[in-house]
C-alpha cells in the first residue's frame, strides 16, 4: 500500500517542519515539502501534527500474578489499547519463574504475544533466579535481539535479588552487552515497615503507599548506580516516582551519562491524595512504586524537560476492580499495578499544553528517547528515508475527557477517570498500514512483528 501524507507538521526530533511523507511497503519513502508521487492513499494532514509513533518500553501484559490472577490486557487487547493511544511498539517484560531457564521464558512469551499483538513488539528479560542462569541463554537472547534484562531490589521472595546477586547479574550484562534496568526500591526495609503497618492494624490501601516511603527508592536507585559505576556499564531506572529518587539520578548523571532513567503518567497525575479518602475507591490506585505527595509531580515534568528523565513509559499492568478485592483485608493482597497504556501521548501531550515540556520534547519521550536507548534507533523513532512506517496523525485541537466508559484497556475502571486529556491520535499507521481511523481499529491480531533490537548505543544520546 502506498500512502502519502500532505502538509502535516512533522515532528521529528531534531527537526520540525511542514511537509509530506511518502510511504511503500511499510517504509519511510520520501520525505520533503513537498513529495510528488502517486498513492493508493492521500491523507491531508494540515493543522495535523505528524510523530514518529509512540514506543512504550515498560508494559506487563498477560502478565501472572498469583493465583488465577494475571494481568487483565493480553497482547490483543493491551496492543489495541496501545494503538488507540498513538503508541506502534512496545517492549514487554518475560518474567522468569524460579526455576526455568531463560530461553523457555522467551518461548512463553512470544507464544502469548504471536498471534495476538496488532503492533510491534519486543522484550526485556526479566531475571529473578540465577541458579539456572546459563551461558547459552544469554547467548540465545541477544541472537535474538534481547538486548535488554531488569531486576528487582524489591518484592523479596518473589523477585527481589540480593546485593551479591545483583552485583552477579550486572557482571554478565557487561559480557553480553545487555543494558540493565532496574526497578529500585529497597524491598527488604519496605517489608519491615509493612509488617510494622499489619501489626497495627493498618491494612488500608494507603498503607501500601506509606510503607513505601520515597528514601528507599532513592537508597536503591543510589545503590544500583554504585555497583554499575564499579563495573561501567549504563543503567536505567524504571518508573521514577519521587523527587528523592530522581535528585539521586541527576546528581549521577553529571558524573555518568548513562545513568538513564524513566518515569510514567500515573506519577505526573496521581498522588497519595487519590489513596487516601478511606472509601473502596483507593483501591484502584495501588501499583508500585506507589502514589507520593502531589507536589513531586512539578519536579518530575522538570526532570522530563531537563533530560535528568530520557523516557515517559507506562508500566502497564491491569488489574480489575473485583482482582483488587482480594486485599479488602490486607493491602499486600492487592494485585499491584495500573493501566495506562492508552494514555500516555495524550497525557504528556496536555503537559506541552501547558508548557511544562515543548513538543520536540514530547515525541523525543515518547518515541525517539525509547528508539535510541533500546536498540531500535533509525528504524524507529524517527520520521526519515528508510525507517519503519509507524507514524501517528495527531490532532492538537481534541480535548477529552478519560473514563473508562470511552477506554480501550480490558479494565472495569480508569485510574484517570474524569481528567482531561489532551490532543488525539486521528489516524494510527504501523509498518504502513493504517490501523486506527475515525475511532476504530482496522488491524488483525497478529499482525505485529517481533523486533530485534540492537545493543545499546551511548553515542546515539
Ligand atoms: O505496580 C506495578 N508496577 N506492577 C507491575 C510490576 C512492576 O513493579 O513494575
Ligand atoms: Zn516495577
Ligand atoms: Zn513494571
């Protein structure tokens, strides 16, 4: 199929200029202002902007949590979900079991994602058991373009490794190239101070967030860029919650620019105030790291717009109302996470509204920054001669309000119901093929390709 594109305003960092964009095959083939060809399709994008489209690199879908309970968008639903939200790839987390070898997880995964993903994909090794940690497994990954692996400092018993471990760990990412994320908050104190809380009764939702205080995300974030400092290797910090944390990760980067860092929508829009009204509502608001005081919220844009944060990513991880229920008597029991996947272009899209981070900003979060640091730099995350045709059509002047009763996430509730959004994307195109327009989604389950990703690249930041 051949589509060109008129007179959109292209955003495609560094550049911004109005033009066209041609499109064969499901490649970038022209780019200009002004691009003569004959296509199947002409879409006239004026007082349209036109993105490289939205690449999430921290989702959970179909994830297993305990029990019965998984996480509620599998690759079909969460995948749509994406779409309609502006976003063309996403990057995944196969969580090991204890006990399984790397390999086999990387089977499950793709068997869940296959014949159900309606965009691009790709994974990060989750590694939680290193007794069955073999070389060949690490070699199978990166042949396989995983070039990405995340550990936990959190959830003893369950994920959480230790310091000789994550130390361990951080050594083989360095013979395999791979980048390390982490999520980083000290799961060994948080525990105490949970059992603490239990012990006097407090078995509230907002006690999840208060036994989660934000010095012990920054004490983590602090001790993972130690250890990869010792070994010099890059480092990313997933969803950066709090001002401490990312206070930790400024001061770093002035010594090791590739201390690299994230945070997600929830951060930016949420706080303890949504936790805190003592009603069953508090419930939907439990993911991790938790909701901090409101104010942390200017910080992180700032953090945005100043680069200390390179990444705005979701942690997508649905759960239902009724799956949250299970912790009626006990916060520990509810299935921890939020669903955000649809949301995050039009949610930073209204920080650029309010001039809290500039529009190249917004698609170098969203898109450019997520291309660079995973390995997927030209071929996405940028409009250029080439490149894979994912591109957004976005509509500046639309204005919504979120709630569940318009979602697509396969969820009972939003956590960001009633808030208005920002700006809209009209017409969704992946690998050249357009797949959302006039409200609906035009794709076929499966039709999503496995991405293989490069190693990561310091000299592309
Ligand atoms: O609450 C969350 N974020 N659940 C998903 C797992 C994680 O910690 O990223
Ligand atoms: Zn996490
Ligand atoms: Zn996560």
């Amino acid at each position: 199929m051949k589509i060109l594109i008129k007179k959109g305003l292209i955003i495609s960092p560094p550049e911004e200029f109005v033009g066209d964009i041609f499109i064969n095959d499901g490649i970038i083939e022209a780019v200009g202002e002004h691009v003569f060809k004959e296509a199947d399709r002409v879409i006239d994008a004026s007082g349209k902007f036109v993105i490289p489209g939205g690449i999430d690199v921290h989702t959970h879908l179909d994830m297993p949590y305990s029990g019965e309970i998984k996480s509620r968008d599998d690759f079909y639903t969460g995948t749509v979900a994406a779409a309609f939200g502006g976003t063309t790839t996403i990057i995944d987390f196969p969580t090991q079991s204890k006990g399984k070898r790397l390999k086999e997880t990387f089977f499950e995964w793709i068997d869940k994602a296959q014949q159900k993903a309606v965009i691009d994909y790709s994974f990060h090794m989750i590694v939680t058991d290193l007794n069955v940690l073999e070389d060949s497994d690490f070699k199978f990954l990166v042949d396989n373009g995983i070039t990405s692996i995340k550990i936990f400092t959190a959830y003893p018993d369950r994920l959480m490794l230790n310091d000789r471990e994550l130390f361990s760990i951080m050594m083989t990412a360095k013979k395999y190239n791979l980048l390390v994320m982490v999520h980083a908050e000290n799961g060994i104190i948080i525990d105490e101070l949970i059992k603490f809380a239990l012990s006097r009764g407090y078995t509230q939702p907002k006690y999840h967030a208060l036994s989660r205080p934000p010095v012990l995300e920054a004490e983590a974030i602090n001790r993972v860029i130690t250890y990869a400092s010792l070994l010099d290797i890059p480092i990313y910090i997933v969803h950066t919650s709090s001002l401490e944390g990312l206070r930790v990760i400024k001061q770093s980067r002035e010594k090791k620019k590739d201390v690299l860092a994230e945070t997600c929508p929830q951060y930016l829009y949420l706080s303890l105030e949504n936790i805190s009204k003592n009603t069953d509502d508090d419930y939907k608001f439990v993911f991790t790291p938790p909701v901090r005081e409101k104010w942390n919220q200017e910080f992180l844009w700032n953090g945005l717009s100043d680069n200390t944060l390179q990444v705005l990513s979701t942690d997508h991880c649905p759960f239902n109302f009724s799956d949250r229920m299970i912790g009626k008597d006990d916060f520990t029991k509810i299935p921890n996470g939020g669903a955000v996947i649809e949301h995050r272009l039009e949610l930073s899209f209204k920080g650029v509204k309010q001039n809290k981070i500039d529009l190249k900003r917004w698609v170098e979060i969203n898109s450019t920054n997520p291309a660079k640091i995973f390995g997927m730099y030209p071929t996405k995350g940028i409009i250029r001669v080439g490149s894979d045709a994912d591109i957004v059509i976005w509509n500046p002047e639309i204005k919504r309000t979120i709630s569940a009763s318009n979602h697509h996430m396969n969820i009972d509730y939003s956590m960001f119901e009633g808030i208005e959004s920002a700006g809209k994307a009209e017409i969704v195109i992946s690998s050249g093929e357009i797949i959302i327009e006039d409200d609906q989604f035009i794709g076929k389950p499966g039709r999503g390709r496995f991405i293989q990703r490069k190693s990561f690249d310091k000299n592309l930041l």
